[in-house]
C-alpha cells in the first residue's frame, strides 16, 4: 500500500528505515501485517472517523520528518502498525494517542480525539451507552439471558458471539471482544461508580461455551462480588413474584448532574431513553426486583452451590 507525499503540504519523510521509494511514493515493508495488540477494527459506522484521525496523525508525522519505523519505535509498535492506524485500519488505545501526542509535539491535537476514538471500538447501536458507562456514578443492570457484559470472562464472550445469527467474520468478533474488555476498564476507575447486577438463576446454568467456560464465568463472577463497590444478586427459579417479566434493562446516573438513562435491548434493538417518566418506572420496578432476588451473601452462596456441582 503507498503512502503518498506532497513537498506543497509538507516535507517528505526519509526513504531509509522501513520505507522505500516507488512510482513517486511510499511503501512500507509489511503493511498487511499488524501487532496483535495494535488495537481493534473499526466497524464500518466509525470507519470515516478512524480513518480522519489517522490521517491527522499522518499529518503530524511528517511534519516532524519522522518515519513510520522510528514513531513506532516510540510507541513500541511496528511500522505496519503506525500503517494501520494512519490508514484507518485499527483503532489506537488512549495510552497510545497519548502518547503519540507527545512524540509528534501534537500540542494536545490528538488529545482532542480521546473520546470519539474510545467510542468507536464499539457497535454504532452502543456508543451511547459506552460513552455514559465512563461517566457513570451508579449503574443498576437486570439480565435474564445472558451474563452482563461487565461480568463476562473473555472466553464466555467469544462463545456468544460464536453462537450469533447472523455469523460473526472472525474480525468483527475479535473487534467486538475486545470493545468489550474495554468496558471492564470501569473496575479500576476512581472514584468508583455504585454498581448492582440483578442475574436470574437461569443464567447461573446454561453451559454456554461448554462446563469449563461456564466454570471460569462463575468463579469470575465470585471475585467480582468481592468488589466493595459491586453488588450480585440471584433471582432465583422458584420466586413466584418476579417485576422484572419485561425483560433486562439498565438505567445509568450520570456523575456530573445525576440524571438518569434507561437502556434496553432486544433482538438486536437497542433504545437509550431519557425521558424522566420511563427511567422513574424503570427505577422502581428495579427496586421491586431488587427486593424479591435474593440478598447479597445468600445470591454468593447460590454461585458457589451451582460451581461446585459442575
């Protein structure tokens, strides 16, 4: 793939490290190739996005006189990667456009990326629940299905979405793995957010993946619990009073002026509400739930019951 120069928008970038001259561009060896931790792939929603932030990082390179080999030595990346974030193809994490900043004097540019950038590792349908995720000071989640995302071990990821129908390319799945990993960043934040998970018995169960993933969910799911911030409880399969028949739901407390959005999700239909009559009935019927799962130390003890018969 060439990457081209133009002397009327800025000097050339030097020919000798990992880059030659051909026809009037450039070429660098390994262009096809990238490191396996270079970042997800963009969907084709946030592809433009990606692609114009590569291109202003392709900017500030060369207006540095630097090569690819050299920023990617700086990074600790190749140059097929410095490639793949120029042209688009991976998205950088924030550690790196950061750190890019720096090294390519971008006097904060780059900076000013951050946010769209974080969000487009996600399906266009999440962004915005992505983006209040980070902002969050409380998050109450009620799941019928499947394990919460913020809860899933990645091999328990990779085996629903294996399972998705319409199939998956492998490429989407592994951009989708590690969106969501991405998510689970929200443990290690400070000051941490108030988080209640809510997990019908039958989810407990279902051997998605195979007994040894289900295993690893579940012991993952009892450390989790550990967290004093987190909060697990079981809806269990003989409570003959159950609010939450409707279906799972979210609803998020934003941290700067506390108002409060509904999530929900179905058959691949995504809604994100604000209006303050739907997330008040929203809130009440998860309190109800709330108060017919069973307690903290009694839903633990359930996980350890249904790990130990595995």
């Amino acid at each position: 793939m060439k990457e081209r120069t133009n002397s009327a928008t800025g000097p050339e970038v030097p020919r000798n490290n990992g880059e030659f001259e051909d026809g009037g561009g450039l070429l660098a060896f390994g262009d096809d190739l990238d490191d396996e931790e270079a970042g997800p792939q963009p969907d084709d929603a946030s592809k433009a996005l990606v692609v114009a932030f590569g291109q202003t990082m392709k900017t500030l390179r060369v207006r540095e006189r630097m090569d690819r080999e050299t920023l990617g030595r700086a990074l600790g990346y190749s140059a097929a990667t410095i490639a793949s974030y120029e042209q688009g193809r991976r998205i950088p994490s924030t550690k790196t456009i950061i750190k890019a900043d720096q090294v390519l004097n971008g006097d904060g540019l780059l900076l000013h990326w951050l946010d769209q950038m974080d969000q487009a590792q996600f399906p266009a349908t999440f962004q915005g629940m992505a983006a209040l995720e980070k902002k969050a000071i409380e998050l109450l989640m009620y799941d019928t299905l499947v394990f919460p995302g913020l809860l899933q071990t990645e091999e328990y990821m990779r085996a629903l979405f294996a399972m998705r129908r319409p199939l998956l390319d492998q490429d989407t799945v592994e951009q989708r793995v590690a969106a969501r990993l991405a998510r689970q960043e929200i443990f290690e934040r400070w000051p941490a957010p108030l988080m209640s998970f809510i997990i019908d018995e039958a989810i407990l169960r279902r051997p998605h993946g195979g007994k040894e993933v289900l295993r690893g969910q579940l012991e993952h799911l009892l450390l989790a619990g550990q967290r004093r911030n987190v909060e697990i409880q079981v809806m269990p399969l003989d409570r003959e009073e159950n609010a939450g028949v409707t279906g799972p739901f979210t609803i998020v407390t934003r941290r700067k002026d506390g108002k409060q959005f509904l999530y929900g999700e179905a058959s691949g239909v995504t809604s994100l509400q604000t209006d303050p009559e739907h997330v008040s009935l929203a809130h009440a019927r998860y309190g109800i739930i709330r108060s017919q799962a069973l307690p903290s130390r009694e839903s633990m003890q359930t996980i350890e019951g249904v790990l130990g018969s595995l």
